[in-house]
C-alpha cells in the first residue's frame, strides 16, 4: 500500500538526523511520527486485508494496549508515590527530592478531574480558559514524549576508540571527598581510558568542576587526585578548575582542548550519569563541542526524580520558544473569554 511510504520516509529521516547530531530533541519527534505512522499502516493494511488470524495480531495487541494505558497510569502514580517516600527517606526531605511526590499528586488529580469536572464550577464565560489549558497540557505531553524518546535513544550512542579527550563533569563535593555519584563519572571516564589504551593511544582525561562556597578545594582537583589513586597517571590528566555548570564545564573545557592541540582537530566525550546526560549533550553542542557523551549508571530509586528535574531543566533551557507556543494560546483564550462575557 501506498501509505507504507510515510513511515519509511519518516524513518530514514530520522536516521539521517539521528546520525547527525543525536542530541537533538527533534530525534525524539521523528522517531515518534515514525512509530505512530508505522502502527497506523500495520492497523491498515490489516482492516484491508482477507487474513483474518492477520487482522487479529494487529487489532489485538492495540485494543489490549489501549486497555492497559489506564492501569498504566494508575500504576505510575503510586509508583511514584512509593519513590518519593524511598527517595526522602535516603536521601532527605528537601524540595528537590520531591519532584515525584508532586508528579504523583498531578497525576492523582488528572484522574480525578473528569469526576471533579471543574468547568462546571465556574462561569460559562471561562470555558475558552479552561480549553487553553488543555491545548498546554496536551502541548507539553506531546513534548515530554518527544524528550523520552530522544533521551532514550541517546543512551545508544558508543563513541568509538580513537579520542584525544575525555571530560568528566562535576556535580558536587561531600566533605571535600568525591561523593558515589561523582565516582561512578569518573570510573566511566576509567573504564573507557583503558578500553582505548589497550589498543591506541589513551586519551587525556579533564576534569571538570570549580569550587564551590562550601568547599575548600576545586571539585576539578578531588577528581584528579581519586583518579591517580585508581592508577591514572597524572600526565594523563588536565584540570577545569573555573566552571560552575554544565555549560562552563563544556566551553573551558573546549579552551582548554583548543590551546591544547593548538588549532589541530581533535576527538572527545564527557562522561556524566545516565539521567544527564543528554542535557549534557545539548549544552556541548552550544559550547561548540561536536562531543558525544557516555553515561555511569545510577541508582535506580534516585533515577525517576532525577529524570524529572532533567526534563523541567530542558524545558527552561527552551523557555523562548515554549512561550511562542504557549503565549498564542493564551492570549486567544482570555480574549475568547472576554468577548463572551461582554457580547455573549
């Protein structure tokens, strides 16, 4: 059938655009278009075919799916509920660890809202508001979407043997001592230094992190000396002792690089934790890095509230252009209000 052609094209765009650049967002809106293009072509060409056992391995799964998308839901929110109370237990009650927690509440209160039906309560004036909000909602659910795929798929990228750098981002010291999260950067940053090592020449690995107010020397140098403490020597090693980012952590880095090979062209990752690493890989590209990044793996009940904060810090990065998305809605809606409040 003709209409197979979409999800063929949409796929091998996003292949084109993944291979490019995978720390792009719009990766994750092409490999979503191709999978929905893809399962609406698999629902038709079964309704048009004369196989009934083949109209039933399609139809199926997808009514099972659709049956399943409320359990689903309902499943997440006391899921979520269960990782706040681990995760504020362990790691303390601030409001940082309670991005679940208040997940959780909003999706308690999404399932409640058909039998709420707050429209109902106020003016009929206002329904055109209340419209508004759920294009914002239904925006922001397609763009969260879009985030899980691309973060998701950029977990594949394995960057090959042959780089000059490896940056290691800071996140923070713990009594001037490299805390368990940082570690697990580190030993990323490790792990692939001797990988490399075994067959050409090791890398340089930079460390990436200033001082903090609270801290007596720069992150950049606790990383270093836990480093050659698991056997890096130190001439293999560079300090970035300014940054206080992400985004600084990228360009001083990149400084460094650029003095460092005098003009030459280079090879490098970053290494980060899984759950940063594709944020991390957006601000590379701002600080003109052409870097891919490898990701340590974190402990699974710090994962769910550490995915949260990733996706609100992408959303502000991208605030502008939310706004242009978001400010026509608004603007529509009030004045659709207005006008039936005075002419209505």
């Amino acid at each position: 059938m003709y209409f197979g052609i979409i999800p063929l094209i949409l796929f091998i765009v996003f292949l084109i655009s993944y291979f490019k650049d995978p720390r792009k967002m719009i990766n994750g809106l092409l490999f979503n278009l191709f999978v929905c293009s893809f399962l609406l072509f698999c629902v038709i060409l079964s309704l048009a075919s004369d196989h009934y056992f083949l109209r039933l391995i399609v139809i199926i799964p997808l009514i099972a799916l659709f049956i399943l998308i409320p359990f689903g839901i309902v499943a997440l929110m006391f899921g979520l509920f269960l990782n706040a109370r681990v995760l504020m237990k362990r790691e303390g009650r601030r409001l940082a660890n309670s991005l679940t927690l208040l997940v959780a509440i909003g999706i308690l209160l999404f399932i409640l809202l058909p039998i709420i039906n707050p429209a109902s309560l106020f003016s009929v004036h206002l329904q055109p508001i209340f419209g508004g909000i759920s294009l914002i909602t239904f925006y922001f659910f397609i763009h969260l979407s879009n985030f899980l795929s691309a973060y998701f798929l950029y977990q594949f990228n394995r960057p090959r043997l042959n780089q000059d750098f490896i940056i290691v981002l800071g996140s923070g010291l713990i009594n001037d001592k490299v805390p368990p999260l940082l570690a697990s950067r580190i030993q990323k940053a490790i792990d692939f230094y001797h990988k490399q090592a075994a067959v050409t020449t090791p890398p340089t690995i930079i460390f990436s992190g200033g001082q903090g107010p609270d801290e007596n020397l720069p992150e950049a140098e606790a990383m270093q000396r836990y480093a050659i403490e698991k056997g890096i020597p130190i001439e293999h090693t560079l300090q970035e002792n300014r940054s206080v980012n992400t985004y600084q952590n990228m360009l001083f880095s990149k400084q460094l690089m650029d003095d460092r090979k005098q003009g030459k062209a280079y090879n490098s990752i970053f290494t980060t934790n899984n759950f940063h690493l594709f944020r991390a890989g957006i601000y590379a590209r701002l600080a003109g890095l052409d870097s891919q990044g490898i990701g340590s793996k974190t402990a699974f009940y710090y994962w769910p509230n550490a995915m949260i904060r990733e996706y609100v810090a992408i959303v502000v990065m991208a605030r502008k252009r939310h706004m242009k998305m978001i400010g026509p809605i608004v603007i529509i809606s009030i004045a659709l209000s207005l006008f039936s409040f005075f002419f209505v």
